[in-house]
C-alpha cells in the first residue's frame, strides 16, 4: 500500500458504523445496571440472612423490602440507582410474576377437589371484597385497601405486588399492606397449631384450613406439617390452588381500572393499567400442566422466581418513605386485623360444614 492510500481520506475504508438502536441499547443497559445490581444485592443479603437460626421461617421477599427500606431511609437512594431499581419494580417483576405459574398445574386444583377448592375459591373472594368493603367504611384508600385484601386472600406479599400493577398504590401502600401479611400471616403460623385440640378437624381438615386462610406459602407450609404429613402436604397443595387464582383477581381488577378511567374524564390519556403479563402466567400454568416441565427443571424456576420477587421487592424498599408510612395512621393495621380474622373464620366455619 502507497503512502497516498494512508493519506487520502477518500481512499481510506469507513470504520464499521455503529447502530444507532445497538447504542441506545448499551447506553440504556449502562443506565438501569448499577440500581439493577443494588437490588440483586439486597436480594442476596435477604437469602443470607435466612442462614441466621431462627430466620429460616421469614421469607426473604419480606427481608428484602425491610433491608430495601432501611437502606433508603438512613442513607438515600442516589440518582444513579434509580433507573434501576424503576427496572426492578417494572419488568423484573412482571417477569417473576409470569415465571411463578410453573410451580402450579391444573392437577393441584383437581387434588383439592370440588368441595375444597370450593371453599377456597369462596373463602378466597369474600375475603378480599368484604376487605374492601370495610375499608372503604374505615376511610382507608382504596388503593391500600385492594392491596391488604389481596394479600390477606391470595398469597401474601407477591399478591400485594401483583396487584399493585394495576391498583397502582404508592410504594408506602405496598410496604404497609406487606406489613400486614407479614404480622398476620405470622399469627396464623404459630397459634393454628396450637389450635390442633380444639377444632376437632382431622389432618385433612387442618391442611385445607391452613391452606385456604394463612398467608404466604412459606407460612402455610411451617403451620400445616404441625398437623402431620398429611396435613402438611395437602395445606401446601390448597394453598397452591389458592395462588392460582391470582390471575382472574387481578385482570378482573385491571377491567375494572379500565372502566374507571374511561368514566373519569379527568383521567386524560393515561394508559389503562391492563395487566396483560397475567396472561403470561396463565400460559405457564398450562405448560406446567402439560407435563412437558421435568421435574428437576421445576426447583431451579422455583428458587429463580423467589430471588427475582425478592429483587423487585428490594426496589420497593428503596423507593419507601418511613415518613409517609407513619402517616397512614392505624387504620390500616386494623383493616389488615379484621381481614385476617374474617378468612381464619370464614374458612373455620365452611370447613366445618361442608368438609
């Protein structure tokens, strides 16, 4: 090569362009990456803390929005962080959310049968419509009312978060109504056990009592093995069908939400918050009970979904103001009270009929 092939600008071949979306694309990960790992770190410590004797019990979605949440109010969040953690709550979320209807299948709800998953299903809507109800009574808002009832009738803190994709609560909301589930699931743990002597309820009986009324799974499992083997399987199974109804609760509240902002004229041109990521469960629910997942796949999704749950609900943390939290007063604590006395009881007393 000439010299003049080194020095004329004409003859020197371009440089490979780069993309204009590949750029955007790495300019946008660089964005959401430090905030993203923040919260992926949070989650871990979450996991780490459950090592702790005697923390093994607490699930490690509370843990991380606790740790999330102390973090916040005693240091900040820097402004480098937040595109990340808003990623977190956002498309992580949506994405654990789908993941989670591979840990349930159609066989689960058939093993319940019609009159036990009757009484869940019953338990299940009376609960979070009479919560709301009440609420409304109280003077709640109703966004922290939808997401006490959700929590408090469905599955605990990934119901509150579920439903706060379309209730769109603030993130004091959702820290307090995982408050809520969080004490009174905890109350359902270790008194219904105790209770054992006094129901008159045969194995069978507690694990669907247990199944059908406390709130996360982690709870039910810790209470309903106090009743036996028995117990302890078919409670887990109950309260798996109970998570499958997750879905029609939050599209049914998503239609909703669409009819109120088409009647709102004051709601402008807001986006309608139609949650179509349930879709994407329901579709994992299918494909887990097709029986096309092997079951050595099913643990790792398992685990996956809990740390990616954690993970959003570390950004939740993060964007919780302890300040604006006291500021809800009592009220809801109440709310979440009454909530969880009406599901032991109800689900008590059907049980007792029916079963």
């Amino acid at each position: 090569m000439t010299d003049k092939h080194l020095t004329d600008p004409a003859l020197i071949p371009p440089a490979p362009a780069v993309s204009a979306a590949g750029g955007l694309l790495v300019t946008a990960f660089g964005g959401i990456l430090p905030g993203l790992a923040y919260t992926v770190v949070i989650a871990a410590a979450a996991y780490a803390i459950r090592q702790v004797p005697g923390m093994g019990l607490v699930s490690p979605l509370i843990l991380a929005i606790v740790i999330g949440m102390a973090l916040h109010n005693i240091f900040g969040t820097a402004a480098i962080i937040k595109p990340g953690v808003k990623f977190a709550l956002r498309r992580i979320l949506r994405f654990a959310i789908v993941l989670l209807g591979l840990q349930l299948t159609f066989e689960q709800v058939r093993s319940v049968g019609v009159v036990g998953f009757s009484i869940v299903a019953f338990t299940l809507f009376a609960t979070f419509f009479v919560t709301r109800w009440l609420g409304r009574a109280m003077g709640v808002d109703r966004q922290l009312s939808e997401l006490i009832a959700a929590g408090t009738a469905i599955c605990g803190a990934s119901a509150v978060i579920a439903t706060n994709t379309v209730t769109r609560g603030s993130d004091e909301d959702v820290a307090y109504a995982v408050a809520c589930v969080t004490i009174f699931g905890s109350l359902s743990m270790l008194l219904m056990p105790a209770l054992i002597p006094f129901t008159g309820f045969d194995a069978h009986a507690f694990g669907l009592w247990t199944g059908a009324s406390i709130h996360e799974v982690a709870q039910v499992v810790a209470a309903a093995f106090q009743g036996g083997q028995q117990a302890g399987e078919f409670g887990t199974v109950a309260k798996l069908s109970r998570v499958m109804l997750l879905a029609p609760l939050v599209i049914g509240l998503g239609a909703a939400a669409v009819m109120r902002a088409r009647g709102d004229k004051s709601a402008g041109h807001a986006s309608p918050p139609m949650p179509w990521f349930v879709f994407g469960f329901i579709a994992m629910v299918m494909v887990a009970s097709s029986g096309y997942v092997p079951p050595e796949v099913k643990m790792p999704v398992a685990t996956t979904t809990t740390f990616l749950l954690a993970v959003a609900l570390g950004a939740m943390g993060l964007e919780t103001d302890m300040r604006k939290l006291r500021l809800k007063g009592i009220k809801p604590l109440l709310l979440g009270a009454a909530a969880w006395l009406f599901i032991s009881g109800l689900s008590f007393i059907l049980i007792k009929t029916l079963m």
